[in-house]
C-alpha cells in the first residue's frame, strides 16, 4: 500500500505528465527553451485562461524542467523533481495572499499579495542561490483552490514595489503570474510578461449562441469580406453589451481551438485571434470608439 505521501507523489507525477498530454505545443516550446544552453525563456511569463489549476500545474512543470538534474523527464526522481512535485523545493514558491506570507503580516486577515511580501521577496532575491527559482504569482478561492490574480488581489502598491525586480531579475530566476484574464492584471505587469493562453480542456460550457450566426466561417473570410464582417459584429454590439458580444466570440474561438488542437498553423491562428479579441475588450474598458475598435478587430482576425 502507498504512504499518503507516496500516494501524493504518483498523483502529481500523473499531473504533469498530463500536462504534456494536455499541452504539447506549450510544454514543446518551453522544453526547447529550457534545453538551449543559454535556456531562453522569458524571465517573466504570464498565463491566462480559465482552467487555472492546469496553469498551476504547467508552471511546476516548467519549474521542474527548469531545475531537473535527471532524465528531465516527468516520472525523474531526482531530488528537485521530487521536491517540486511534493511542493517542498526551496527555491519553487507560490506567492499569493494565503501562501508565503510576511512575517509581519502574520496575524492579519490575508484580502491580497501585501507590500510586505514584496519586500521579502526582494531580500530573498538578494541571496544567491544553487537552484533555478521560480515564483508563482496566484490567489486561492474560499476552498484553497488555485484562483487567478488580479487588481484587487494584487494591488498596484505591491506590484509596482516588485517592478524594477520584474524588469532586473537575478540570474536563473523566473517569475509566473496566473490569471482568468489579462484584462484582469496591472498593465505594468502585462507588458513586462509574455503572455500565453491556456485553453482550458474541461468540459465547461462556453457560450457564443449570440455570436454563432455572425463569426461562423470567418476564418475563411477574404479580403473584400472585411467590412460586411464588421458590419454584423457591430449590429450585435449595438443591439447588446458590446463586452458580452466579445466574449462570446473568444469562447467560440476557444471551442475551435479545443477541437483543432493537432493542426498547429491553425492553432497559432487562433491563439493570435483570441489575444486581437483580449486587446478589442480592453480598449472597450477604456472607453475607446466601438466602431474603430471593430474595424481594428475585423482587420486582425481576418487579414491577420
């Protein structure tokens, strides 16, 4: 019979091995990242999407690819990888309002990351370390459960006292930030991370009945069809909430992405599309013009 602790560890090995399964382009990119003798990934990545417990598991499994000392594959037993799979390693930590607090805030009701631990942060950054060190940045909801990052959660006090280290990192140091949405972060954050989508594999249901008849085939669009596609978006917008109308065009393009995930061309296609949409809402959030935001968006998804 399996220790709980053993029963644990064959869990989180199947996790991530999932991942890989789950995510191959992404794992396939970092991998090859990582492998470079020079190991060229970006010192800051963010990830959005709505399965957020899948981005906590591909950040430990870059966390793992990045300090495997093994077979660097997701079953080694090397010390690092057991440590990360068993979330016990020194130098992979989750930094959120319930996890890795300061000591002085200790006692204190945990609504958000705290300038505190931003300032424990950058001291623990000043020491040198044998290890790759990752620092996931996320929330948990009321259940524990690996929730998104946002304004609120991590407020701007505290993310910009961690700017200059975002920007600077020291050596073999990454940072992680996990969230629903990129809308939902600091700007200041957002352009200093590259930024992926993590579509989500689970059965959720998606919406875009609003959108169907108005998006459907737009892919096989030319260039001559750009203004008649505008022209539906717009009509939807002004006959609903122009954000609701956004939105459902991302979950039909999340839809055609979980059922393409083998054609890589189109995949890119798509996640290059999804990101024009992100872009399109968060010009809507600033109040921007509806018909140049459109006109913008029909240009990118269809000449893009």
């Amino acid at each position: 019979m399996l220790s709980s602790d053993n029963a644990e560890n064959v869990q989180e090995i199947h996790n991530l091995a999932k991942i890989r399964e789950k995510y191959p382009f992404l794992t396939n990119y970092f991998s090859k990242g990582i492998e470079n003798p020079n190991k060229n990934i970006a010192h800051c990545l963010l990830f959005y999407g709505t399965d957020l417990s899948a981005q906590y598991d591909l950040a430990l499994e870059i966390a793992r690819m990045l300090n495997c000392t093994g077979t660097h594959q997701p079953d080694c037993d090397c010390l690092n990888c057991r440590w990360i799979r068993e979330n016990k390693h020194p130098a992979v930590l989750t930094i959120s309002r319930l996890d890795n607090r300061a000591a002085e805030d200790e006692g204190k009701a945990g609504i958000n990351i705290t300038i505190n631990q931003a300032r424990m942060i950058k001291n623990d950054l000043l020491v040198m370390s044998d290890y790759h060190r990752v620092l996931i940045f996320c929330d948990r909801d009321k259940d524990g459960n690996i929730a998104g990052i946002n304004e609120v959660n991590f407020q701007e006090a505290a993310a910009n006292a961690l700017l200059k280290t975002f920007e600077e990192p020291p050596t073999n140091t990454t940072f992680i930030f996990l969230t629903k949405d990129k809308s939902d972060m600091i700007s200041t954050i957002v352009s200093r991370a590259q930024c992926f989508f993590v579509p989500s594999k689970n059965d959720e249901p998606r919406d875009f009945s609003l959108v169907k008849d108005a998006i459907e085939g737009y892919l096989e669009l030319e260039r001559n069809e750009v203004l008649d596609f505008n022209d539906r978006v717009l009509a939807l917008c002004k006959e609903n909430n122009p954000m609701e109308v956004l939105v459902q065009i991302q979950n039909y393009m999340a839809e055609l992405l979980k059922s393409n995930c083998e054609n890589n061309l189109l995949k890119l296609k798509l996640i290059g599309d999804i990101n024009a949409v992100e872009k399109a809402k968060k010009e809507l959030q600033l109040n921007m013009n509806i018909q140049t935001i459109l006109e913008n968006l029909a240009f990118a998804l269809i000449l893009g």
